[in-house]
C-alpha cells in the first residue's frame, strides 16, 4: 500500500473502467488516507475516522467495479450489501448486523487462503507421505500373545516376534516397492490409480426447524459443543491419486496453518481495511409519510446508522469495531435525492460523487479498452471450439451507436446493455461453433446491422430482446 499513490490507484482503476475520473480520485484519496493514518502516532491514529463516500449514477455506469476493483487492488476485504434488503412490509431492520458478520468472515478466508499458499510444498509433502502409505502400507509387528495377557504383564512390553528376520525381510521389501511407488507417483504414472484414504469427516448434522418461512435446516457442530473433547470423526474414501492427492494436501494444510492467529488477523484486517458497499441507497431514502410499505424506509436507514458511525458488533469470533471501516453507498438518486436520507446518515457519507452517463464513445472504448473488455473475452471463449472472431473498427462502432440508442428509446442500463447486444450478434456463432473446423468470423457493421436490423427497426420488440 505504501508504494501505491493516488495516482497509481487511478491508473489501475484505468485498466478496468472507462471515465468517471471523479468517483477514481475519491476513492484512491480515501484509501491513502488508511495508510497515512496507520503512520500517525497512536494517540492521535484512532482519533482519525475514514472519509466514507457516496457515489450517485445512473445503473450500469461503473459504481459496483469501481469499490471491487479498490478492494482487490490492496487484498483488502469487501462486502456487497442490498440496502432493500434490510426492509419488508412490517419488518424493520433485518439483521443489519449481518453485512459486519460477512466481512469478517470473507477477511478469516482471506487469511487463512494466504497461509494455505505458504504452506502448500509442506503440505504437498506431507500428503505424498500419507499416499505411500496408503499404496505401500509398511508391514506391522503381529503379537503372538493375548492382547489382554500382553497388558497385564506390562503393556506388551517383552512381546517378541517369533521371527525377526521374516519381519525384517517384509519390511525391506516395503521400503523396495515405497521407492518405486515414489518415483512413479512423482513421474505421474499412478494418477489414475484407485486409493483408499482416510480423511476427517468435515459434515456436519442438521435437522429441521420450523420458522415463520417454513422449515429451515440448522447445522450443530458437536464438535465445536464440546469444545475438542470428542475425536474427530474419519472416514474412508475410495478415490483416483490425483484427486487423493488434492484432498490430502487440503487437509494436510488445514493442519499447518494456526488457525487461532488466522481468526484474529482476519479480525484486525476487517476492522482496519475492511470495505462494506452499500448498494441502492436510494431505495430506502425517503421520510416517513403513514402507513403502508414506504413506512419502514426511515427505520432501516437507523438501523444502518449506528453501524456506519461506528459501533461494536458481536460476532462468534469476538467484538469487531466497524470505527476504521470504509463505507461506500451508491445509488442512482434519480426518484430520490441525498437530501432525502435522515441528516445523521447524510453526515455519514461526506464525500459525494456523481457518476457521469455512458456515452456512445465511452461503449467503444470499453469494447476495446479494459483487460477484461466483453470482445476480448467472447474472442477467447469462441477460441476454445476454433473459432477466430475479429472484431473490426466499423463493427464496435456500431455495436456502441445500437447499445447507446436503445438505452435512448428505452430504460438506460448503463454499459449493461453491451452484454444483451453483444450476445445477441454472436448467438448464431455461439451455437454452430462447436465442431471441428477451424473458422474465421469478421464482426463489421454490416454483419452486426444484418443480425440486429430487425429488432432495431421493430422498437415494440426491441424492448424485449434488447
């Protein structure tokens, strides 16, 4: 993080998202600002709150990618929340809590995947040892005398096999065939091979729970109940080496990593660079008027209050602090305004960004521009059945000019549209493709006008298909 500028953070979000330079640079100041308060002294460091921000734009125009582009450029973990879904009719506050609780957890993960890497050439080791053993098992001493006699004269401590040398012998033999098992697992000459192993028996019970939506099914973890009394359950599976080898290692890693310390750095990084993005804001703005379905609006913006300020959850592992938090909110405002959120939410939020419209010419230059552009991605997939699809110069033109004039004539979604129109040019191609001759596809305007002439001509279809 200390490395990245502000504007290093804008020219990342470049790769991905076309314009809105404003909701870019409010971003990218806003996660300097995390790193510029950790340098701070600790007297002064818990005293400097983050700047959350609220980003009003139409759907479509980028708002989504830009905090989840944020997010994954710094490892920082993120959350999407619908704030409508906090609100029913007659049912206020639904688990507000909850957006905390998915945080913290997407953070533990977060964590714990980071660990699993360091550790994946011991656990890979680990687990060929646990494969030789279940191909080559070594042979094991056999007692001659009653299990119970061999205890009561001193836990079997003068049991003697009878033959040494025969024992020697099948142990000598053991380590042989471990041997050549080992070079051939290595040489992958056994993947294909049948092998039973014996793994922990991670599922875990449910039963059934009448609630108000029905029956619900809810999990108890005996194990967790008693708190690592009970053994942990094994079971025996029958499966191929390579995928032995994939779930022995898993486990093998699981084992690595402390998961004490992965709990509570996952806690730290969510309390400290965790992102919650608050999505449709503006379905819930609004005061309350009477009865009827609007009257919970105004409830569930204080139900998310507290959270945003800054407050103290509970969650099954330990009190989170959502102080540090950075909030994002988005909505498209255009029914309801900022003004309309209750004045202590609206004090939450002090940074606000409009996000401009697509244009047509904005349509081009995301066709070509991001590394993950929609024709870069139809070229790849089509690739896969033989199929060289060329997009020229003429065809994104007006791929862009038809996506832009439906969004005109009917709702405007945004760059949304691209994948309805997009899809539909190649559907022919997308079905015939798979066979075994190799083709090569133009996209120009005039194929993209003869597969969309008449749903562009027809408006009363268009609002269907397009």
């Amino acid at each position: 993080m200390e490395d990245l500028t502000p504007g290093q953070i804008v020219n990342e979000l470049d790769r991905y998202i076309v314009g809105q330079e404003k909701a870019k640079r409010a971003v990218a100041i806003a996660l300097r600002n995390r790193w510029r308060r950790r340098q701070l002294p600790e007297e002064i460091r818990d005293e400097v709150l983050p700047k959350n921000i609220l980003m009003i734009g139409p759907t479509g125009v980028g708002k989504t990618e830009i905090a989840r582009r944020l997010a994954r450029l710094v490892n920082a973990p993120m959350v999407k929340v619908e704030a409508t879904k906090f609100t029913e009719v007659g049912y206020v506050g639904r688990d507000v809590d909850g957006m905390v609780r998915d945080l913290v957890e997407t953070s533990i993960r977060m964590i714990k995947n980071e660990s699993l890497e360091r550790v994946a050439s011991q656990a890979e080791t680990a687990a060929e040892r646990r494969l030789l053993d279940a191909l080559v098992p070594l042979p094991k001493r056999e007692s001659s005398r009653n299990p119970l006699e061999a205890l009561l004269s001193g836990f079997a401590s003068r049991d003697e096999p009878e033959d040494d040398t025969s024992f020697q012998e099948q142990v000598r033999r053991a380590r042989l065939d471990r041997a050549d098992a080992r070079r051939r697992l290595q040489e992958g000459e056994l993947e294909d091979e049948m092998v039973e192993v014996e793994v922990e028996d991670t599922s875990t019970p449910t039963f059934g729970v009448f609630t108000p939506g029905g029956v619900e099914e809810v999990g108890i973890n005996v194990q967790d109940l008693l708190g690592g009394l009970m053994p942990k359950r094994r079971k025996k599976r029958r499966v191929p080496v390579r995928e032995a080898r994939k779930i022995l290692a898993q486990e093998e890693a699981q084992n690595l990593i402390d998961q004490d310390e992965a709990i509570r750095l996952g806690v730290a990084r969510a309390e400290q660079s965790g992102i919650i993005f608050l999505d449709e804001l503006d379905k819930v703005a609004g005061r309350e008027r009477g009865a009827g379905p609007d009257v919970s609006r105004e409830g569930v913006q204080r139900d998310i209050l507290p959270i945003v300020e800054g407050s103290t959850v509970i969650t099954k592992y330990g009190p989170v602090k959502t102080d540090h938090m950075l909030f994002i909110a988005a909505g498209a405002f255009h029914v309801s305004k900022p003004s309309d959120l209750i004045p202590e939410l609206q004090g939450r939020f002090p940074l606000r960004v409009e996000l401009d419209p697509l244009t047509e010419e904005d349509f081009r230059r995301i066709l070509t521009e991001p590394r993950n552009a929609l024709t870069k991605q139809y070229q790849a997939l089509l690739a896969a059945d033989g199929v060289d699809v060329q997009f020229t110069e003429s065809g994104i033109g007006e791929i862009a000019s038809i996506a832009a004039q439906i969004n005109d004539r009917t709702e405007n979604i945004g760059a949304r549209r691209l994948y309805t129109v997009v899809e539909r040019v190649l559907e022919e191609v997308s079905f015939a493709a798979p066979g075994h001759v190799k083709a090569t596809l133009v996209v120009d305007r005039e194929y993209v006008h003869k597969r969309l002439t008449d749903i562009i001509e027809d408006q009363d279809l268009s609002r269907y298909i397009l």
